[in-house]
C-alpha cells in the first residue's frame, strides 16, 4: 500500500515538474532561440519568405557591399580582394603564382557583371529563416493552448518536443552550411562561367573557386598538371587564399548558442517521455499539431 502511495506521490511530482518545464522553460528556451536567429538573419542574406502574419527580420548585409583581402598564410602563392554584395562575390582581382607567367605571378581581373554566388551563406540563411518560422508557429500554439486552459498537458507537451526536434535540425543544418565547405569540382571549374570571364584569361590550366569553410572566405586556385597519374584522374597542385570574417564568426557562435538551448529543451523533454512512470499519463488524449 505504502509503496502505491510512493509510486503515486513520484507520478505527481513528475506531472507537476512536466507542466513547469513547459511553462518555465519551454516558451523562455523558444523566444531565445528566436531572437538569437534574428540576429543572425540580420547578418546574411535572406531569400526565403515566411509564411503570412509572420514578421521578418531584413537582411543589413544584402545591402552593403563589403570588401575583403585572401591571402595565403605561409607564402604568396594566392593573394586577391574580393568584394562582396550579400552572397556573392561581384568583384575580384587575383595574383597567383604560375610559372609560366612573366615573374612567376599571374595576375586578372574578373569582369564586374560576373559574380559568384557563394550558396553555403544563402543556405545557413535560408535554414535559420525556417528556424525562426518555427518558434514563431510553435509560440502561437502554446499561447492558444493556454488561452484555451490546455497548456501543461501532454498534447501540449508533444506539440514542444516536435518544435524542439524541428529547430535541432535546422540548426544543425545552418551551421553545418558554414563548417562544411561546398567545392565545385574541377569538371565544373572548367564549364564554370565566372572562370572564362578574367581580363586577361585565365590560363586553360589554372581554374578558381571560391567558398566559405566556417568563418572564412576561402579563394583556391587549382593548377592543372599535363600527366595524369591513371586513367580518368587529373593531376593538379591547389594554392589557397583565405580571410577571416567577422559576421560569419559572428553567426557561428549565434547558432552554437540557439543550438545548445534547443538540445536542453529536447533532452529535458525526452527524460519524461522516456520515464516508464509517465507512459500512461503522457498517452492522454489531445491531438499534436504537425509543424512542417
């Protein structure tokens, strides 16, 4: 009997720390997470559009074309300035070495209505856009069910786990668009148009890329080899310029900070509906509105 009244005593004290986590914790933990995207909105280029009723923070970078210098760390093998208007590089002069050149350095502007579109920003942007329309959606439904008395209930709980699963990947995906660099290869460095656009021309065996690998903007110049080492495989050395940008280290530490607030919410919320003790009293009744 006394252990019933224990077990029972435990479910209450487990139900009433359930209902504070989501009313303490859960609408806190969402309106960090949304002003901690907006700050990063503000900072990239945005494209994506959020649903009607939802309010947008616009984007400072797409308007200010900001200018940056890549050079190579230990040596002067790439140096260029690039300069950037949102996501894409719309003006660039580089200086690499190649031997064929006269002084061993070749030098090339490209053509200004070329650009580069670098579409990692336009991703990790687009990601924490969706980020941002998920906490927007989710604080709605949580003020609705509590206008309607239903917040605290275990509908209520798994419409907080679902946003928290959401905003996981999203932010997980924003960050990865920056840490993981998105290279052309070099089949399409050679049909690349903004490679045929240089004054004077690139070299046939000299192709450019550029890209972002965490808080940096990376130019790789890749010079091709005359001998193949197999079949199908091109042989090539890589030179590589970089500068660091503070905005993007800006926006990677902002989504470390959103993403580590989103995985508390998501544990906590696990550890009850992992806890055997609250199986029958988080299978209650009321039906969880899908975010997609």
């Amino acid at each position: 009997m006394n252990d019933l009244m224990d077990l029972g005593e435990e479910v209450d004290h487990l139900k009433d720390e359930y209902v504070w986590l989501q009313r303490d914790q859960g609408e806190s933990a969402l309106k960090q997470i949304e002003s901690l995207m907006r700050e990063c909105c503000r900072k990239l280029p945005i494209s994506s559009k959020l649903r009607p009723g939802l309010s947008f923070p616009s984007s400072a970078v797409a308007q200010q074309p900001e200018k940056f210098v890549l050079a190579s760390r230990n040596s002067d093998s790439v140096r260029c300035t690039v300069t950037m208007l949102g996501e894409n590089v719309v003006n660039t002069d580089v200086a690499i070495r190649y031997p064929k050149a006269p002084g061993g350095t070749f030098r090339s502007v490209a053509q200004p209505d070329i650009q580069w579109k670098l579409q990692q920003l336009q991703d990790a942007a687009n990601f924490c856009a969706r980020a941002i329309e998920t906490t927007l959606l989710t604080l709605q439904r949580v003020r609705a069910l509590r206008t309607a008395g239903q917040d605290g209930t275990p509908a209520a709980g798994r419409q907080l786990a679902r946003a928290a699963n959401h905003l996981v990947s999203q932010l997980q995906a924003a960050r990865a668009a920056l840490m993981m660099p998105k290279k052309r290869s070099l089949l399409e460095l050679q049909e690349f148009r903004p490679n045929k656009c240089f004054n004077p021309s690139l070299p046939s065996d000299l192709l450019l890329s550029y890209y972002v690998s965490s808080s940096k903007i990376v130019c790789a110049a890749y010079h091709l080899q005359a001998t193949q080492p197999a079949p199908g495989r091109q042989a090539f050395s890589v030179y590589q310029g970089e500068c660091h940008v503070p905005y993007l280290a800006d926006v990677l530490q902002t989504l470390n900070s959103a993403l580590q607030i989103a995985e508390q919410l998501k544990t906590k919320l696990a550890v009850f509906h992992d806890c055997k003790e609250m199986k029958t009293f988080l299978a209650g009744s009321g039906k969880t509105i899908a975010i997609k």
